[in-house]
C-alpha cells in the first residue's frame, strides 16, 4: 500500500453508513461487511426512519433500497436532495429492480450510484470508498473556499483600511505642501523684520535728525513685512477651511463668483515677498482686460495658480535667464489662466506620469535638502483635481529647451 493510499484509508476509517433496507438480512450482510472494515453504521427499515436519521446524524453516504413499505426509495432519494442539510450525501442504490428506467430514474433524482441485487461484497465496497473519497474531497474544495472567502473578505478590509491610510496621509502631504508658501513668506518676512530691529538698535545710539530717513525707511519695511504676514495668515485660515469644505456635501454653499484677474493680481502682490520670484526672474504678465467671472471657492483657486507658479520657479532653477508668463483670457464659455517658463522643458517619460500623486523629480520634501527644489509630488496633482472638481480642464505645451507652459480652462460664470 502506498503512502498516499493509506492516508486515503485513515481518512475513510470511521465514516458513518446510513443503511436502508427492509430486509434484516440485507441490513446484517452489508453491516458486517462495512464494519469489518472501519465503517461506522446506522440502519434504517423505512424510508421515513431514514429521512429522520439523515437530518439528525447526516451520515457520509447512505445505501439505499428502493422497495420498501411506507416510502419508496426514489421518493426518499428527492427529499434529501430537496433538503439543503442532506443534499450533499451522496446516496448508493442497491435494489433487485434491474430495469434500465429504473437506474436511469435514480439517477435523475440525484444518486450517485445504482448497484443491482446480489451484489458482489467487493464491488460494494470499492464503490462505496469511491463515493466517499470523492465527498470528502468535495468537502475539503468547499472548506478551502470558504477559507479563502475570508482570506479575500480580511484582505480586503486590510486593503480598504491601506487606501485609507493612504489617502489620509496624501492629505497631510497635501496640507504640508500647500501651506508652505504663506509659510515661507511669513519667514522671509519675519527675518526681515528681525534684521530691522537689529538696525533701528544700532541707530539708536546716533542723533535721531541725522537717521530720519533710514528710520522712516525701516519702519516702512517692517509695516510692510507686517502686512504681507497679515495676509499669510489668512490665506493659511482660508486654506483650512477650504480644505475642511472639500469633505462636506454642502461645497456649493462656500461658492463664491470671484473674478480670475482679482485672484491672480493677488496672488501676484503676496508673491511679491517670494525673493526667487522678485529678482531670479523677469515676470510678463498679461491679464486680460475683460473681467473673468468664475464660481469658485477662491482660496482653491489661489492655491491652483500658487502651485503652477512654483512648479515653474522649480524648473528655472539655475536657468540662465529665466522668465515666467502669466496670461489669462477667455474663449467661448471658458476663462483661462496660463503659467509658462523658459525651463529645459519635460520629457516624454515623465509626462505620462506628471499629474500623479508622490510622482515628483525634485529631491522628497523630508530629506532636509537645502540646496535645488524640493517636493511632495502633490502640486500638480493638486491642481489636476481641482480643476476637475469644477469641471475645467488642465492642458500642457512643453519643447524640450524651451519651456513649458500650464493652461487651466475653468466654466465662465453667468455675472
């Protein structure tokens, strides 16, 4: 006997036979035989007995006369079939009726086997060993489904709980680098403040009528560090609260009809305290002189044009002769809003991949990497998803050695 055939006969040792059979000297021949064996029994002499002793002890096989005096055995074979706790036990026929309908008609019921009277004792029990091999492996298919069921429904929660995990921290990716200009601004302007303090202490000590100027001169930089300080401030508070709306369902309500030259001319002025955007490059700007009406929330909008400016500052980094445009205008039910540089423009490679989230060729935000631009690969993305959000569009014309320019087209507003 082989390795795998005595498993197969530990496995069998110690099944349950239903036998069903009128007859107590059929009943005692297969019970020795089967007991002999390793088989548990159980009889039945009725067909009702055995529907009840089936839906009690749901034996691995049953073998099944088909004359008998309350129930026949064909009717017996289609209630257990009918019945979702019996349908799966296989049912063995042994009955001296040898027409061909009849084993047909078993058949067609549901059994798995018709043996005709006298059997052979051999016979008998290869096919029972058969039937049950074939059971027990069904059995071990439906067990190994079911666990992988739950394997899939827990990996699949592990996964739902990964996305979240995820997004929540593209979102603290994202409020990190959106709110590091107002901060880099509040910075610079507070250095500058720090570095007046530090004159107005050194004239103190000289006759107040020969530094009037400088005094007056210091005093204006630091009211107008102040201002620009003020202003950081409050784009920080609005781009909380922007943030904040794009998770409630009510977004329409903080909805505002603004005008796309008022948000770029601000921007412009807060861009102003950015040293790279005031003296590292030459700025043409053309606004258009028609106003530009758009339903937006405005911080998103500031924030939209904020990133394309900085990702444009990126690509000029170390370039000879930068220059950025901003343009706008409008065009049939659109207004429009472009940023261009004269960058080393973007190749094939990455612009399949330029709008994902984390995709960035800038050195990561936290490696502390002072020196070239840094980044989360959340700006453009940003902007990609924002536009979307107000059902614009966002379209891009590089040339390799020669730049590249960003247009977003937004919905005119009726105003």
């Amino acid at each position: 006997m082989t390795t795998a055939d005595h498993r197969d006969e530990l496995e069998l040792s110690g099944a349950l036979i239903l036998i069903v059979d009128d007859t107590p000297e059929n009943i005692q021949l297969l019970g020795d035989i089967l007991a002999k064996e390793g088989f548990r029994l159980s009889v039945a002499t009725g067909g009702q007995q055995a529907l009840s002793i089936a839906a009690k002890k749901l034996p691995d096989i049953i073998l099944l006369d088909i004359l008998m005096p309350d129930i026949d055995g064909f009717e017996v074979c289609e209630l257990l079939k009918r019945n979702a706790e019996t349908a799966h036990i296989p049912i063995m026929f042994l009955s001296a009726k040898t027409a061909t309908e009849d084993k047909v008609r078993g058949f067609q019921l549901g059994g798995s086997d018709y043996i005709t009277k006298p059997f052979e004792v051999a016979e008998v029990l290869a096919r029972v060993r058969t039937h049950l091999k074939l059971k027990f492996a069904m059995e071990s298919i439906r067990r190994y489904s079911h666990d992988l069921e739950n394997m899939l429904e827990s990996r699949t929660k592990d996964l739902i709980h990964s996305e979240r995990q995820a997004a929540f921290g593209m979102l603290i990716q994202g409020i990190v680098h959106n709110m590091s200009g107002p901060l880099g601004a509040i910075s610079i302007c507070t250095e500058s403040i720090e570095g007046s303090k530090q004159k107005m202490g050194d004239l103190s000590d000289i006759a107040l009528e020969t530094v009037q100027d400088d005094l007056r001169q210091l005093l204006d930089n630091v009211w107008e560090s102040n201002a620009i300080i003020g202003e950081a401030h409050k784009k920080l508070v609005n781009m909380v609260q922007s943030m904040l709306t794009k998770s409630r369902s009510d977004k329409r309500s903080d909805l505002l009809i603004v005008d796309l030259n008022d948000v770029v001319r601000q921007e412009l002025n807060f861009l102003d305290a950015d040293l790279d955007f005031t003296h590292k490059v030459t700025r043409e700007v053309k606004l258009s002189d028609s106003r530009l009406p758009l339903e937006a929330v405005p911080a998103e909008i500031a924030q939209l044009f904020q990133n394309l400016i900085r990702n444009a500052l990126d690509a000029l980094t170390s370039q000879p002769g930068a220059a950025i445009t901003v343009h706008t205008g409008q065009e049939d039910r659109r207004v429009w809003l472009s940023v261009g540089d004269n960058g080393p423009g973007i190749s094939e490679d990455i612009l399949m991949n330029i709008f994902d989230p984390f995709f960035t060729t800038k050195a990561p935000s936290e490696t502390g990497k002072t020196e070239g631009p840094v980044g989360t690969g959340l700006g453009l993305h940003y902007c990609r998803d924002t536009v979307k959000s107000y059902n614009g569009e966002i379209t891009l014309d590089t040339t390799m050695g020669q730049g590249t320019t960003f247009t977003v087209y937004l919905p005119k507003a009726s105003a």
